[in-house]
C-alpha cells in the first residue's frame, strides 16, 4: 500500500500529488515558533483573537466551494456533502467567536472564608493536534477554534491522505490574519510524534481516530505527563421501539448510515429494531441499499454512493463483510465491490450477527447497516451496551416517555431520544469506554486546554 503524505484521489485510486516529511530540524522550527507566538498571542486581548476567528468564519464562507473541491478530491465524499463541512466550519467558529469570551471569563465562586475568590480561564500554551480523514476540515475546527480563541497555539498532524486539506486549513487561517506562529501545519511521521509531545513547549495532545492510534498517542503522552483529549471509534445503537411507520423509520436510518459513506464516528452502525417492525424495516434498508449506484464525488447528481476515503479502507471493510458472512452473518444487499477502479465497496445489509462474530464487536467504518431484532428495551439495552465503545446512541418510539426511560440507559457521551443525533457547533460532543476521554464543541470544547485558575485576593 502507499504511504507518505499524498493526495491519492479515491475514485481512481491514482496518486495525484506527493508531499515530504519535514526535517527534525524543521520540527525544531516549528515548535520554537509555537512557543514563540503564545507568548505575543496569549498577550492580546481576546476581542482581537475574537476578530480573527470571525475573519476565519468568513473566509471559509468565500471560498467553500473550491475548499470543499479539495476534501472531495482527497477522501472521496460527494462535493454537496463536502460543502456542508466547510458550513461547519465557519458556524464552529462563529459560535467560538460569539460565546467565547463569556465562556472563558471570570467566574466569582461562592467561599465563605471573607477572602474573594475566582475561577479563571487560562489558556496552557502550544498544543499538538492529530486529526483523521473522515471530514478533514471540520475536525480540525472543531480542535481550533476554542483553543486559538483562547490563546493557545497550534501544531496540526493531520493524516497522510489529506495533505492538501492540511495545507488549505492553514492558508485560510493565515488569509484571515492568524500569525504563522499560532498555527502550523506539520507533516511529520509517527516517529517524529513522541519528540513533540515530550517537548517542555508543549502542554496537551488532541486525536481524533481509531482507538489504535488513541492508545499510542496517550501512552506517550501519560509517560511525558501531558493532557490529552480522545475522540475514538464508536459503534453507535440506535434503539427502534416502536414506530407508527417502521419503512419510514428505516428510510431516515439508512439515509444516516450513509452519510460520509458511514465514514462517521457517530454514524448509527447498528439498528436495533423491535420484533413487530423488524421485518418492514430489514426489508425497506434492503431495498434502499440496492437501489444505489456508484457516482463520482465531484459530480454527485450522477451517482448516489461513493467511494471510500481509500483504497486501504476499502479492502479493510470488504474483509470485514467477509468475515462477518463466513461467520455466520445473513447477507441481504451489497457484500462486495462493484467492478470499477477507485476504493468502492457495495451499500451493505446484515442481519443476524451474534456475540460470537467479530462484527458484533468491532466498528465497520463505512456504507455498512447491522441490523438486529430484538424483543424488548431490555434486550435492546444490553446489546447497545455490550460494545467496548461509549460515543452516541438513540433511541425512538412513538410514546416519548418510553424512549426516553430506554435513553436514559445508554452508556455513552450523547443519548438522543426521538433524534438521529445532535452533531452542532453549540452541542457537547465526545464519549465513554473505549470511545475516549474529553469533550469538545459546544461550552465544554473550551474547558479542555485551559488552566482553570484560582485568583484568591485577600
Ligand atoms: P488512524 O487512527 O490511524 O488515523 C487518524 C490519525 O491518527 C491520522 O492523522 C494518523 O496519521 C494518526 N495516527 C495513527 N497512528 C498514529 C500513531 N501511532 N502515532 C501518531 N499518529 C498516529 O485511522 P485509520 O485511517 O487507520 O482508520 C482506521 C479506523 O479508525 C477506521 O476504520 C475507523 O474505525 C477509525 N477512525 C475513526 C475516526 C473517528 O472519527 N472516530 C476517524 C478515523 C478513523 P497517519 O495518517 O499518518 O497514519
């Protein structure tokens, strides 16, 4: 398979561009900039930091069509989707820019002692980012916008396939008046990770990625005593109890499942259906998976499915499918790639996975519906929580009281009732178990890498 940093389009699977690694001397450089621009950065007052970020909000706006050109071109999600990231980004930043300084201010805290005491917000200095290819913008804002607000400083592993989405992020941010040091876009190898992270200039670590990545990262990070922020895997359940129309509920599902090609950390990678709708709504996500056909990212009216964000990811899920088939899984749609160049696998249907099938336990990171059946809440619940991940999870019913008893169960970072999920700039966002640690967006994206300092004055 190919590596290095590269933009190797996923519809023809052709390398299109190829970009080295940086020089440890270079790293150097780039930390020392880091270090360098916090002080001067951290120095100014918010409202200009507030500034640039609104500046960064518009400039994303300007210039999202060629932007999302760019992420179609190097993970392969269709151009309309790739559009709605950028909107993302700027409503990420906006939010950032219009709640920040409130969010990161002073806070008097009740004591009784006599003495006034306050809860500050300190920004901890240069951080590394470790960011994936699933939506390559949006993860980065989501990263960025808090921290930059609040004065810290940024260098940006981002993954091998998406280089030139790495290099248009930084070239928006600077467009928009961020000075170089408080941003940097660095391709450098996973060798290269532990000499930064052990660096004394930098305070903390965020990824986002798989849960292999996640462990080595913290590991590194626990044994240099920095802060580190996880978004993992998840295997997200989502609880179908009763529905005054299981075809309709299964409709809304798949269209979910298949959005980013089920490339989502919170996509819903298992359906769990109540006996009485099982046999509706299996029917109707079978129909709606074999209906699609094949289309170009970069022209998305001619198709309805699209490729996988690499060929490697490809051949990974396919060997997935596989397993889970010989293992005893039902097949009802797809099962295999079609017969066309670039990283596609077919829209898949599964039923009929147990505890004892691999597929049960593990995340399948694309265009994949599992569906179960089950006989109650209760079932439903311990499915949904046997997995080893913690990150979404919903539950419907036409009687709200009871998916809401039912939700209240779910052991994750986001419980929806009634609703697929709650992906906003101003909504939390994270998990539990193996899914990892921290929260970002929302109120608590600005609690992560911050000293919350006490000013105790007499
Ligand atoms: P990875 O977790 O390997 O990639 C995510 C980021 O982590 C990339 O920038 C990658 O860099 C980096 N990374 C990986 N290993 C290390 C390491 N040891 N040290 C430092 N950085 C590292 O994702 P994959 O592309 O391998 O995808 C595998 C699976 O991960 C998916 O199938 C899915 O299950 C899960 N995943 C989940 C995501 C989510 O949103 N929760 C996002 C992406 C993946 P590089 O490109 O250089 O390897």
């Amino acid at each position: 398979a190919e590596t290095g940093f590269r933009t190797q389009n996923p519809e023809s699977n052709e390398v299109e561009e190829r970009f080295d690694y940086i020089s440890d001397a270079e790293v150097e450089q780039a930390l020392a900039a880091a270090h360098q621009e916090y002080r001067s950065w951290s120095a100014r007052p918010m409202s200009e930091r507030v500034e640039i970020a609104r500046r960064i909000a518009d400039t994303f706006e300007e210039q999202r069509g060629e932007l999302a050109e760019i992420i179609s071109t190097e993970m392969g999600k269709p151009l309309n989707e790739a559009k709605a990231e950028i909107w993302t980004c700027v409503s990420i930043f906006r939010y950032y820019a219009d709640n920040g300084p409130e969010l990161a201010a002073d806070k008097v805290i009740k004591h009784e002692g006599g003495f006034k005491a306050v809860l500050q917000s300190r920004p901890l200095g240069a951080l590394l980012g470790i960011m994936p290819w699933n939506f390559p913008f949006y993860q980065i804002a989501r990263f960025a916008a808090p921290n930059l607000i609040l004065g810290n400083t940024i260098l940006l592993k981002h993954a091998e396939t998406c280089p030139q989405s790495g290099l248009a992020v930084e070239r928006v941010f600077r467009e928009a008046g961020l000075p170089d040091g408080a941003y940097q876009n660095v391709f450098i190898t996973h060798d290269q990770v532990e000499p930064i992270i052990a660096d004394a200039r930098i305070q903390g670590v965020s990824l986002t990625g798989s849960e292999r990545a996640g462990a080595a990262v913290a590991e590194i990070a626990g044994r240099h005593l920095k802060k580190v922020v996880l978004e993992l895997g998840g295997s997200d359940a989502h609880i179908y109890l009763n529905a005054d129309d299981a075809r309709a509920a299964a409709q809304k599902a798949f269209g979910k499942r298949m959005y980013n090609m089920g490339q989502a950390c919170t996509s819903n990678k298992r359906l769990l259906v109540a006996e009485h709708l099982y046999d509706d709504f299996l029917d109707e996500v079978t129909r709606a998976a074999g209906e699609l056909v094949p289309g170009n990212p970069l022209k998305p009216a001619e198709g309805n499915y699209y490729p996988l964000s690499s060929e490697a990811a490809a051949v990974r899920l396919n060997e997935q499918i596989q397993r889970a088939v010989d293992q005893g899984a039902t097949l009802h749609a797809g099962g295999g790639r079609p017969d066309q160049p670039g990283a596609y696998v077919e829209p898949t249907v599964l039923s009929g996975i147990t505890e004892e099938m691999d597929a049960y336990h593990e995340e399948l990171f694309g265009p994949v519906v599992m569906v179960y059946k089950v006989k109650n809440a209760e079932e439903a619940l311990a499915i949904a929580n046997s997995s080893p991940y913690g990150l979404g999870g919903a539950v419907f019913s036409s009687d709200r009281d009871e998916a809401q008893a039912a939700a209240e169960q779910l052991e994750t970072g986001m419980t929806n009732v009634n609703v697929g999920g709650s992906e906003a700039a101003d909504m939390p966002f994270g998990g539990v178990k193996r899914s990892g640690m921290g929260r970002e967006l929302g109120p608590l994206g600005m609690d992560e890498f911050v000293n919350k300092r006490l000013l105790y004055i007499n």
